[in-house]
C-alpha cells in the first residue's frame, strides 16, 4: 500500500498483487491497529493507508517490484480496469510507467482513464493521462495512438 502512494485497492486487488490470499484478515488486522482505513460505504471497501501515515511514507527503491505486480495486475485484467475504485490507483501508475518509460503500459493506462476521467470532469487529470499517453505513442513511433490521443 505504502508503494501505491495510499490510493485505495479492494480486497481483490491487494489479493492479487500481493498474492496473499488472507489479504482481507491481513487488511482487518492493520485496520484495527489503525495503520490503515477502509471506506464502508461501498460493498468492497476500498483500504488505504492512514492519511498520516500515508503522508510520512516515500516510496523508495525496494518498492519498485510492488509498482511492476500492480501495473501488471492493472494493465492485465479488464476487470479490474473496469471496477470504479481503481481511478486513482490507475493515475498514480500511469504516471509511474512514464516515469520508468513502459510506454506501452502507458497506453493501456491512458485507455482505461481516458472516458473515466472525461465523464467525471477530472479536466486537469485527463489533460496529464493524454500528454502521458501522447508522449508514449511518440515514444513507440505508433501513430494510430498519438492520432487517437490528439482526437481527445
């Protein structure tokens, strides 16, 4: 979580990108010792770490492998690019990836904000996922993205 800059993942996604398969009991756990929270408002609570935790915490060198499992995770699964919670986590892996120059990954990425980030009026997030993504098409000389990335 410290490596996902304190976006919220559900259960599901803790799961899978930690392959713990007692995420849920683990995530309880830091509930109750108040290192993480979780929204109840929904049916799959998103966690995420305690805001000042969160606000101490450096994603450092060795969190670098947690990064590569998410964006994997992310960019692989169309459900859970489809799931409403992860638009944040999305962000921070978009830019991420540009940071790190997995172009390609990129691209997914800016794919899967692209409409999310419109419809919801996230104007300044939408204009940084299409520069990203729009760096990337160059980076990749593919000109069917960069013409697509520019229509948006």
């Amino acid at each position: 979580m410290v490596a996902m800059g304190g976006t919220a993942l559900t259960v599901e996604q803790v799961k899978a990108i930690t392959q713990i398969p007692t995420a849920g009991e683990v995530l309880s756990s830091l509930c109750a010792f108040h290192l993480v929270e979780n929204s109840q408002e929904i049916s799959d609570p998103p966690y995420q770490l305690c805001a000042d935790l969160a606000a101490v915490m450096e994603p450092g060198e060795a969190l670098q492998p947690w990064l590569a499992r998410a964006t994997q995770y992310f960019t692989a699964k169309g459900t859970a690019l489809a799931a409403p919670s992860t638009v944040d986590a999305l962000i921070y892996l978009l830019a991420w990836t540009q940071q790190t120059k997995q172009w390609s990954k990129t691209l997914v990425l800016t794919h899967a904000l692209d409409r999310r980030l419109s419809v919801n009026r996230r104007w300044a997030q939408w204009e940084k996922a299409l520069l990203y993504g729009l760096n990337a098409a160059k980076q990749l000389g593919d000109s069917n993205a960069q013409a697509w990335i520019l229509h948006q």
